[in-house]
C-alpha cells in the first residue's frame, strides 16, 4: 500500500483500489473519463456511470467547492 501520498495533500485524484498508488488526475478527467490506467500496478479502472453513481456525484460536489474556491481566491490562475 502506497499511504504516503495521502496526508494533506489536496491533489485531485483516487488511489488505485488494486495497489493503493495515487493516481492524479484533473478532476475533469475523473468525471468524464471512461477509463484509466494506474501508473502504480497498470490496473485499467473503467468508470462504470451506473454503479459508481454515488462516487460521481460527490466527485461532482468536489469539483463544484474547488470551483467556488476558484472563484472566491481569483489570484494569477
Ligand atoms: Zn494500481
């Protein structure tokens, strides 16, 4: 298990449910991506709409709150 990765570090992505590696990704890419692969074990996760319904709509949550932070610190970025 990869658990270094994990403390503070609000980098978007999800750990690899197979090796536990942090794979970073835009959150976009975790939205409307079908599939990836981990870099850590090259498991290829398929995000299946149906049964991960749950997981996109707080993914969506997220990227709505990092939208709102987006907006309210409107530095260089
Ligand atoms: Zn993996």
């Amino acid at each position: 298990m990869f658990a270094n990765q994990q403390k503070g570090n609000r980098r978007p992505g999800i750990p690899c449910p197979e090796c536990g590696f942090f794979i970073e990704m835009p959150l976009e890419d975790l939205l409307y991506k079908q599939e990836f692969k981990c870099p850590g074990c090259l498991l290829e996760l398929r995000m299946d709409r149906s049964s991960s319904q749950k997981a996109l709509e707080l993914l969506q949550q997220v990227k709505v709150a990092m939208d709102d932070v987006k907006k309210a610190s409107d530095f260089t970025r």
